[in-house]
C-alpha cells in the first residue's frame, strides 16, 4: 500500500477516524462515541484501537502509517500537543494527548484546533486547491476561521489566530458572545442570522417567518433561507445584513494576508448561491475600484469529512513520508 | 570587517543608502538626489556608483558585500524585480530594477514595497525585536502596513497584502482616498485626522483650532496634538476618533494573524503617548475579555532610517552570508 495518514477528528460527542493513502485518498474511516466521562485515558486508548481496528480491516501493517494527525476544539497548547481544558469532554485537563497516543501508536502526531484542520483540508484537496492563500471561515453557531499564507497555516504568536469571527465590524454594534460588540459572528453566524430575524419579527416586521416563529417558537437560518426563495422581504433583508457583514469580513481579509481564494463552510452554506452571491455582490459593491482583486469567494467541498480529512493532510504536510 | 549589507531606499526626491556590518550596525550612509527625469538606467548607475563611493569611503571591498536591499513604493512585482510604474518616478514604466543593479554590482538583489522593509527593519533591529508575530503601521498622508508571521512578511497571493489603511471598520462611513467608504486610513492617517478637525471648525465647533485654520488656511495633525496638551476638546475629540479607530484594527489584527507586537509608525507618532495611550486606552475597553492579551503596543524606534535599515535587514533575512 506505500505510506499512509491517519485524521482523528475529535469531539464531544464523537470520534471520527480516517485512514488515508498518501495522495489523501480516503481508505476506510469509522465513527465511535467520546465518552469523555471515562477520562483521557480510556479516550485515547480507543482512539489507538480504532486506528489498530481500521488499519486490520484493510489489511495494513501499523508500519505503513507515516504520521497521525489530530484535530479538536480548544484551548490547548497545539504546538506543545496538550489539551487544556474542553467545554465538551471535562475530563481533559491538561492532557499531553500527542504524547499519549504517540505512546500507544509509535507515530509522529500533528495536533491543530478544529478550524484550522478543516482550513488545511480544503487547502491540500478541496476548494482551497492550487492556490497558496486561503482564508477559511466555518459559518455554524460561532463563526470559526483559518488562514493559510503562503502554503502555512498562520497559528499567532499565542496560537490563537484566525479568531475571525471576532472580527469588529460595526464599532459597537451588537453584543457578541465573546463580550465584543459589533464581531462579525453578531451578524453572520447561523445563530446571530436567526436571532436578528427573530427579532425583526417580535418587533413587528411583516414576515410569513411569523408563522414560523408562532408554531415552532423560533426560527433558524435554515428558515430564513428558505421564505427568501420563496420570496419573503424580511428573509431576504436579513441575509442581506448576513452577507454583507461577511463581504466587508472579505475585503478586509484582503487587505490583510491577501488570500487568492475565500473559502465558506459549516451549516449555512446549505442556502447556496442565495447566500454565496450576495456575498459576492456585497464584495463586489465595497471594494477599492483601484484594480480588479484577484479573490475568489466560494463554499467549501469536503463537507462533513473535512476534519478528518484536514487532520491527514496536515499530518501529511507537516511530516512528509 | 567580514561580510555586508547594502539597504537602498529608493523614493522619488531622494535615495538614501547605507553600508551596514553582518550585526545591521551602521557603517556609513548617505542621500543622493534621484532624479528620476534621467530615466531608469542613470538612476540605477547612481546607486551603482554611491554604493562603491561608500566602500570606498570605508576602505572595505565590494567583495565583503553579501546583498543588497532595495525598497520603494509600488505598483511593482517585487518577487520578479520589476518596478511596474511609480506615481514620483513617471520615467520607470516596466524597470527590472533588480537586474539592472546585479549587472552593475554582480550582487544578489532583494526587492519588496517601501512599507514592508520599513516593517522588516523594525522587526529585525527595531521595536519589534524579539517576537516572531508583528504587525506594523504607517501613520503618514495615508496607512500603510506590513505583517510579519513566524518570522516571515506576509506577501498575499499577489504581493499586495498588508494594505491595513483599507481594513473598512464604518462601513458606509467616510468615503477613503481609495474610493471604498469606512477604510481605517479616512479616520486616521494623518490627513484624516486633519481633515475631521478642519470639518468640524467649519461646521462651527468651538476649538482653538479655530484661530489656526483662519491664520494658517488649514489644520494639520501636529496642531491638533498640540492644542489637544493644550487643552482644547475638540482636539481632543478628534484624536479620540483617531485612537479608536487604529485600536479597532490593532484588534482585527489581532483576531487574524494574532501578532505579538504591533508596532505604529510615520509622522503621526511625533504625537506622542497623548495617542498612543488613548490606543491602548480604546483597545482595552473593545477588546474580548475571554482571556488577556498579550498583544504589546507600541512605537517604531527606527525613525527616519528604518528604510535603508530594513533593505539590508531583508537582504540579510533572504541571503545571509
């Protein structure tokens, strides 16, 4: 078989785990349940049994496997391969985790937050390809992000960048969650989406989302996606806000690391080009006209599988067979 | 004396040089008309020449230089050493700029955009020592930036990145030179500054300004510190507005490449800690409160010399001896 990668995608809830040949081709890949209340020990052993497990189904010797890459909410010390502390597994507190599985499985061990896993993936096979500047944004609940410059990842001095969510475009705009006003993640994020036309409705707006809200006790971006196809103002003013929050977040990208492409993921890419094109009509509306950028805005590829996938290519890309 | 580096800041009225040692101590250096109307080949002949006259001054042979770096204002592409066109140099249309001066001195030429070497010179032997993770702004007639990631300046995908004055935090707000509207750089260059001080007198607002506008014709930054010590409101309005909107962008910055320092230079830093508390002052109260910063924010130390500092500095970086 040659040399392959190992993706862990670890979360609350579940691990995903990803074999991978060297050109990234997926193999085989499982899911298993954390159970974090069992602690880091037993959490990391069946971390290595699953990749024992998978590895034996296909027939391949642990030999084969070149490096393991690991990617997981924060806050950890990435670079030093701990885990803090996780607001979905409390038992891991300081965790050595690359140690810990490199004790079980004899491999070098790449270890990098969640975003930035999944930003490496769409760089090395999917929407970012062929390009050596990207910035990735994940538009679920929060919004996440990752930057790759030049082919790296940019981690920051405390390896906390691409925070870019957390980017202030409406000075005192609306309260985030992170205590900032006027984030980008206030106006653009799935739930923030939600939440403004939750509000618009429960201050008056006529909107056929009333139903919505009156029946099912809220509304979602999902929603609001759909009553704009189906040509509801409110919707359609709403994501308007949604996209325009995320086309000054781009022009702003591009005066920063200049990336050649813009990459969306996470669950709000499900509205399609409703969404993607007045993201792209906003950009076009507020950018310098000095001369024509060179970025492209586009959504993701690689969608659910972007973590483990991500975490091999980094694991790959950090220790080349 | 071992080996050497040359640091050329090529501007329109001048072109200041300088012979620095393998430790980026000054040897020697001097300024040179440009004279740009004599066209590309006998400005780059002059550099030639005031480079060997400065060898020659210092009894040192061309043999101990190293490299030599050149900084200048764009449009160029500097990884291929071609200046394309210059605003104060309307003779140089297309200029290989790094060839032409190899030819000569039969050294290897290292080539990026005025604001870049000036960050790269603090970085390496100015205010930004020490850290691997920087950003830097010019605060003059317009922004200007640099940043500087593990180590690296940060090019983008066209080698226009770090354009930070046009980093929009108003949307919708006052129209930039650039032609984008809300860009940090029509709130806060120098100009800006000046500008909202002169629409405010107009519009009636008491200030002492009043009388400097009347006498002179027109308000620059330096009065409006001046009367800010002095004790006038309006002035001191006006830096507030100033100080807020680089403290939002210090936290935008934060929240993308996470630097370390964050380094502000140009005329406006003549200022003093009157601005650059009032930043750290708007930082503070804008900034997340989920975990402390480490961001330092400070002054550039290099003055008027972080030109030819930082191109020896960057051709040391790209060819060390």
């Amino acid at each position: 078989m040659g040399k392959m990668f190992v993706g862990i995608d670890l979360g609350g809830t579940n691990i995903k785990i990803g074999l991978f040949d060297a050109e990234l081709k997926l193999i085989n890949n499982t899911s298993v349940a954390t159970q974090a209340d069992m602690g880091p020990d037993v959490v990391i052993g069946k971390m290595a049994e699953t990749v024992e497990k998978l590895l034996a189904e296909a027939n391949l010797p642990l030999s084969d496997v070149v490096a393991v890459g690991i990617g997981t909410p924060g806050p950890a010390k990435y670079s030093e391969g701990v885990i803090i502390k996780s607001t979905n597994m409390p038992t891991f507190k300081n965790v050595p985790i690359c140690k810990m599985l490199n004790d079980k499985l004899g491999k070098p061990i790449v270890f990098d937050n969640d975003a930035n896993v999944a930003c490496f993936g769409e760089y090395a096979v999917g929407a970012g390809q062929g390009v050596k500047d990207m910035v990735f944004f994940t538009l679920g609940t929060g919004i996440g992000g990752g930057i790759i410059s030049n082919g790296e990842l940019v981690h920051g001095c405390a390896e906390n960048a691409a925070e870019l969510g957390h980017m202030i475009i409406y000075p005192d705009g609306r309260t985030c969650n992170c205590g900032q006003k006027g984030c980008v993640e206030a106006y653009a994020s799935a739930d923030s989406t939600a939440r403004r036309a939750t509000e618009a409705v429960e201050a008056g707006a006529e909107s056929s989302l009333k139903k919505v809200l009156d029946k099912k006790g809220r509304i979602t971006s999902k929603d609001i996606y759909q009553h704009l196809v189906e040509g509801d103002s409110l919707a359609k003013e709403i994501t308007d806000g949604t996209a325009k929050a995320l086309a000054i977040t781009c022009i702003n990208m591009l005066h920063t690391t200049e990336p050649k492409r813009i990459v969306f993921a996470g669950g709000m890419i499900a509205a399609g080009d409703v969404l993607l094109g007045r993201i792209q009509e906003y950009f076009d509306e507020y950018i310098w006209t000095l001369k024509k950028e060179p970025v492209e805005i586009c959504f993701a590829t690689l969608g659910e599988d972007a973590g483990i996938i991500g975490a091999a290519a980094l694991a790959k890309h950090n220790c080349p067979a």
